[in-house]
C-alpha cells in the first residue's frame, strides 16, 4: 500500500502548483479544515472530493481486565463523530488516474 502524504507534502504541492509560498498553502489546509468541522453538520461538500457529515455513533463498551465487570469505556462516549462520504459519480473502490 502506497504511503499517505503528509501535510507538510500536500501544502508544499499545493504552493508549487498556485505559484503562492508553502506558508501561504498551510495556512489554506488549516482554514479548510476549519471550516469543514464548524459546518459538517450542514453537509459539507468539498466538489469533486467527498462530503463530511456527522453521524451519530453508540457509546462503546469495554470489560475491566481486574474484575471483568462491563462498563462504558472512558473516551468512547458516542455522540456525533464527523464521517466523509465519497462524493458523487466516485468510487472509492476504484484507483485514482494521475
């Protein structure tokens, strides 16, 4: 499996291809990113990439190893976990043409 890009890489791509400085380009992720949270429970669709909503998840339970009593695990609470969503006529199953 081919390695992920960092961040780092993407901003530095991303300067190169706009012709704008590295630092210019991070700051765009970080706004980006941002903006995705604060707005995922509307839907937030970047075109061409994907959609980010929010999707409500049951708390999970774990098992005390000292006594084997069940309980809620600590962290794993539940509630609203943002969640990304192919966007349309993609398939994620399917390799990306470079």
């Amino acid at each position: 499996m081919a390695k992920s890009m960092t961040k780092s890489q993407i901003a530095d791509h991303l300067a190169g291809k706009a012709g704008i400085t590295k630092k210019t380009a991070v700051q765009i992720l970080d706004d980006l990113s941002a903006l995705a949270y604060r707005e995922a429970k509307n839907d937030f669709v970047v075109p061409g990439i994907g959609k980010l909503v929010l999707a409500n998840r049951k708390a999970r339970m774990g098992r005390n190893p000292a006594n084997r009593r069940a309980d809620q695990d600590p962290g794993q609470e539940g509630g609203e976990v943002p969640r990304r969503e192919d966007g349309e006529g993609r398939d994620s199953r399917k390799e990306v043409s470079r």
